[in-house]
C-alpha cells in the first residue's frame, strides 16, 4: 500500500477545482492511500469522495511517514507543514529560508508564472493541466490530458434541502437561471457591478426566466438590498441563504439550468456539477479555467489592461465593462 498525502488548504474554489487529481494518482498508484490536508472550512468538499481515505485538517499534529507527498500550495503556511512531514518522494512545494521552492520541475515552471507578470499572461494552461504538471504525470507535448471534472459529493440531505426549497417556492419545472453576485474580497474588481446586475436579471424576467440570486456571506446586505428593491419593482426573484453551507448551495446551484458567475467558488461548483456556466472575466485570467465543454467564456474589453499587474485595484469602468446584451445572447 502506498501512502499518499495532499496539501492543498488555500481557497473553497481552488480546493475543488484540485480533486481532479485524484484520478490521475490513483490510476497511476491504484494501491494506494489518500490523505489529504486543508482548513476546516474546505473539509465539506472534500467529504464522502471515496478516493479520499482521510481528510486532515489544521492544525496537523500527524506523525506520519508518506511515500508521496503532493503540496500544491505556496502560502507561508502549507509550506512550513510540506516541510516539516516525512515523506520518501515529493513534488509541489517546501520552505527555502522563508519562500516557496519547487521540489520538481513541473513545481518550478508553475511558479514561474506565479511571480513573473509575462510568464503568468502568457500562460496558457489551465489550473488543472498546471496540477497534472506539478504531480509529475505525464503530458504529451501538445496534447491537453483529458481531465475530468471536479469531485463534489451531495448527500441525500443535501438533496433534501433543494427539495425543500423547490416545493417552498413552487419552483419545480421552473426555467431557472442562477446569478452569483459576489466574488473573493481579494480581488475587488471580479464581480459584475450592482447597476449591471440589476439590469440584467430586469431583462432576463422580461424573457420570461426565473432567478435565483445567488450570495454568501461576504453578500448577505447586497443580496437583501438587491431583492428588495426588485420587490418594490413588482419583480419576483428567487434567493439563496448567505448563510448555506457548501453543499446546500451546491444543491441549489443543480437546480439551474444555467449558472452566470464571475471567476469564482460558484463558477467551480456549477462546473463540478456539470450545469452550463457563462463566466465573466474582468482581472483574472480566462485561460486558466477549465471550461469542460460547459463553460462560455465572457472577457471584459479592459481585461488585460489589468491583468495580471493590476488585479488587485477596484475599478468602476472594469466591473462595469462587460454588457447585459453579451450575457443575454449567451444565454
């Protein structure tokens, strides 16, 4: 038996979109062990995949030797604990003097276009195909891997919740659009502006579809704000609860037909869960989104105006850039 141990503890979206992993390794090592590390608040995306044989989360007091370690995070943290844990073969990332260093070539070349600007706009790799290279598995030169989508295991009380939501609502047989208004605070031009918004889901209720807009708790007073005021308009939208966890938003996100996000944690589950998506790019770069056949693509005019080197500003041209009509005909 092989023992393998994962690192990867950094954001919700960056977490799922890691697990297809999983399928390379344990083709690759089929007699094997899978433990995997992240924080608490990844642990529920991580739970029931039956590839997965422990998950771990931090702080991490294990004394464990491993046969393989793979770290796929550079924060300060997740290498500091790659460093510290016993491991006979590793790939990702380990603490040099207080940076991150590559343990292998594939880890090299993915940092650098981490922290060289023309390296990362020129990059063309998806996250997925820059994991499979970091994991040391094989890529034909020119050939993309064929990667399957994201693991996201719903429970049936998971179910039961979007259940209970649809017979609440009458929303059974409805044609449902799901919007998710919101986006890490890391980046505060990644989501469509209010006004934008607003006037998108005005136009989709003209077209005879129904919402459900979609926020977490970073979005709780907008999304209130926001179906208040379109109450006051006589216009019937569907909510979420800010408050849902991982999988009772995932088990609303399956309800729609079709998911409009930004570059976000919604954007990964509607995509782990096999819904069309239309992703709005403003600063991140569309490249690195795995779209699986699923995925349309909405590039903000002013998008490589910001990225990478400035995708850290707030801009109200930027989050404003992309137009309703380009959404709608994309619907």
């Amino acid at each position: 038996m092989i023992k393998i141990l994962i690192i990867k503890l950094g954001a919700l979206g960056d977490v799922l979109r890691t697990t297809p992993i999983l399928h390379a390794i344990k083709e690759k090592y089929p007699d094997s062990e899978i433990s995997w590390i992240t924080k608490e608040e990844s642990k529920d995306i991580l739970e029931n995949n039956p590839k997965i044989n422990k998950v771990f989360t931090l702080p991490y007091k294990n004394n464990e030797t491993f046969d393989i370690l793979f770290n796929y995070d550079i924060d300060d943290e997740a290498i500091k604990l790659a460093s510290n844990i016993r491991a006979k073969k590793r790939y990702g990332f380990y603490n040099n003097e207080g940076y991150p260093a590559a343990s292998n070539m594939g880890a090299e070349d993915y940092l650098n276009t981490l922290f060289d600007d023309e390296s990362k706009r020129n990059n063309e790799k998806t996250y997925q195909e820059s994991i499979y290279h970091i994991s040391g598995m094989i890529l034909l030169p020119g050939v993309r891997p064929a990667i399957p989508r994201p693991d996201l295991i719903l429970k049936k009380e998971d179910e039961s919740y979007s259940n209970k939501f649809c017979v609440e609502n009458n929303l059974y047989n409805k044609n449902l659009i799901g919007i998710h208004i919101g986006a890490s605070s890391r980046w505060p031009s990644k989501a469509w502006s209010k006004d934008k918004v607003k006037e998108f889901i005005i136009k989709l209720k003209d077209r005879d579809y129904n919402i459900i807009v979609f926020a977490g708790s970073n979005e709780k007073e907008y999304q209130e704000n926001l179906v208040k005021e379109l109450n006051e308009q006589g216009i019937k939208v569907y909510h979420n609860n800010p408050s849902n966890s991982i999988k009772e938003f995932a088990s609303l996100v399956k309800l729609c037909k079709i998911m409009v996000c930004s570059d976000s944690f919604a954007l990964h589950i509607s995509l782990a869960l096999n819904i069309k998506t239309i992703g709005l790019f403003f600063c991140t770069s569309p490249d690195e989104i795995e779209g699986y056949g699923i995925l349309t693509k909405i590039k903000s005019p002013l998008l490589y105006d910001f990225f990478p080197e400035r995708m850290n500003e707030y801009n109200e041209e930027l989050v404003n850039s992309i137009k309703v009509e380009d959404v709608l005909k994309a619907i």
